[in-house]
C-alpha cells in the first residue's frame, strides 16, 4: 500500500469523513454576518477552534480541510490549530486553489486558478501539517453549460494540481462540482457530471497521477434547486451511484460528497441511502461544509463563549453523518 493511499483510507474509514472548514476569508465573512458576528481574525479562530476541539473529531472526523488563515493560526502559545486536529488523530488538510475565475472566450462559466507557485505553497503547507489538499472545480447547467472549454480545463487544472500535491506526497481531493443552482432536471444533472468526472479522470489519467492516493469530492446526482421535478432520496442514491460507477475507474479508494446546499437532514439522508445501496469497492463518505456547520454556527453566534453547547450541536451531526456513512441512520436518531 502505497503512502498517499493510506493517508486517504486513514480519513475515510470506518464511517469518517472530512469537516470542510476552509471556507475563504470572503465566505467565512458572509456565514458569520448572517448570524450578526462581526469576521475578525479571533472571531474566526473562535468558532474552528471550538469545532476541532470537539468530542466527535476523534470518532467522525477523519480530516479537516483548512484555509490558508487558518493552518497558520495557534490557539495557544505553544499549539497550532494542525496539532489540535492531529491530537484527536484527525489529518489536516489544506485548500490550494485561489477561486474560480471568469474563463476566457466562454463569460459565464468559470476556471479555478492556483497552479502558479503551487509547488512553493505546498511545501510550506506540508511544514505545517497538511497531508491532503482540495481544489474545487465549478460547473453550471444550463442549455448551453458546461461547456466542452470548462470541462476540459477545469479538468487540466485538476490533474495538474493532482500531480504536484502528489509529488509533494500529499492526498489531492479532486472536486468537480456541478452546481445545485438552476431549474435543470436529476437526468441533466447525471449526464453533465458523469461528462465532467470522465473528462477528470481522462486527464489524472494522462497526467500519470496514482489513483489510489486521492479522493473524488463529488456532488450528488439532484434535480436543480429550482426545478418543480425533485427526486426522492432513494433515486438520489440510485442515479449517484450509476454515475460512480460507470465515471470512476475502480482504482480510487473513496469518494466524499459536498453538500452544496442541500438541508442537514437532506446531505445526512442521501448519504446513508447512498450506503444502503452501494454496490461498489469506493468507501461513499462526506466531506461537508454547510451541512456539517451550519446548525453549530447558529447555535454558537448566541453565545460565542458556550463551547460545550456548541459542541454538542456539532457532535451530533457529526455522528449522524458518520453513521450514514455505514447505512446506520435513521431518522429517530435525529430527536
Ligand atoms: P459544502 O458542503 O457546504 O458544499 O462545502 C463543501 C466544500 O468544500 C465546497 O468546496
């Protein structure tokens, strides 16, 4: 087994997944205004700190995905917030790209940047724990998206960024994410991502990346988020899967799934279907971001001091999602 590849099933096993936390300073500041805090540095800190020192980061928490703020941050004079996740046996892991910019020769659709200096990056970010990386690729439907130009550049920059992290023994998570937003239909949705995650896996390919030594984070197969035409959870699992299977060679060791604004209860439901059905070798885990924080963040902008309160809002979903990651959850275990 190769090093990369037990870095990856270290994260994912036995029902883990991945807390995505690493929500740009931009973002971070719209999250913590909705919820009237103000988005200082500290305040920030406050609110990761308190989540990576929880209970369930030991039992659930295979991985944490960092921004660059905050792997450099220490929440004490002698810790660092990479050794408070590695304390609790949880993997830092740090985002790489620097945002998806407007393509050129195609306006409304855009192409993640971050390839220049990555290298140097890297090497840093390896000093200060991380041993995984996320780069997200984004995808809109519509008539005429994505394009034949997006998917394939988006896909060049993922395999290019997969071969660098990887020679910097690090887990690249690859993250093609066709997008929830629109009024497009569950089968538009299955054959633009199936299009987009072989257009992916064509190029990690040609860029000779070790395909056990990464992990796909991708979205669900869902009807878009205006459509009158919603699915049920259980075609939700059935159509995932199908595009799983038929898109990602049988080589890569896991897949965890974005959120991408579903519900909590929603993310945790179709993935515990997911479970239930799967059929193939990939462990189908989480790596969520609003649908692991979002009821925490809300509790916590109450009382930014009530850290065990807060913590137990977290835990709890965190252990839902842990055991929908095993097909173990059901509903009652909500109350
Ligand atoms: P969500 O689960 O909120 O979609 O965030 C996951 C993520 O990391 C998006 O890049």
């Amino acid at each position: 087994m190769s090093e990369l590849n037990s870095i990856a099933l270290k994260i994912l096993s036995k029902g883990q997944g991945i807390l995505a936390a690493d929500e740009s300073t931009s973002t971070m500041t719209k999250r913590l205004e909705s919820v009237n805090i103000p988005s200082t540095p500290k305040n920030r800190l406050i609110f990761r700190q308190t989540l990576f020192s929880s209970s369930s980061m030991s039992s659930c928490i295979g991985g944490v995905i960092l921004y660059d703020e905050t792997i450099k941050q220490k929440v004490s004079d002698n810790k660092s917030v990479p050794e408070l996740i590695q304390s609790a046996n949880s993997v830092p892991g740090i985002k790489v790209d620097t945002g998806a910019k407007v393509l050129a020769n195609s306006l409304k659709e855009k192409i993640t940047e971050g390839l220049d200096g990555l290298r140097d990056r890297l090497k840093e970010y390896y000093k200060f724990g991380a041993r995984f990386t996320k780069w997200r690729g984004v995808y809109n439907i519509t008539k005429d998206h994505p394009s034949k130009l997006s998917i394939h550049s988006n896909a060049h920059a993922l395999a290019r960024y997969s071969a660098i992290v990887q020679e910097c023994n690090m887990v690249p998570i690859v993250e093609p994410e066709v997008l929830m937003d629109g009024n497009h239909s569950a089968q538009d949705c299955l054959i633009k991502t199936s299009e987009v995650i072989k257009k992916c896996f064509e190029e990690l390919i040609l860029h000779k990346i070790d395909l056990t030594g990464l992990i796909l984070k991708p979205n669900m197969i869902l009807a878009g988020s205006t459509s009158d035409k919603k699915i049920e959870s259980t075609e939700v699992a059935k159509l995932t899967i199908n595009c799983l299977k038929s898109s990602v060679p049988s080589e890569v060791p896991g897949i965890a799934f974005l959120s991408g604004g579903q519900s909590e209860l929603e993310a945790t439901e179709n993935l515990n279907l997911i479970n239930k059905e799967n059929n193939t070798n990939f462990i189908m885990s989480y790596s969520y971001g609003r649908a692991l924080q979002q009821s925490a963040l809300k509790h916590w902008s109450k009382d930014i001091n009530d850290v065990d309160g807060t913590q137990k809002v977290f835990n709890h979903r965190a252990k839902m999602n842990t055991l929908a990651a095993q097909g173990k959850w059901s509903k009652d275990l909500e109350n």
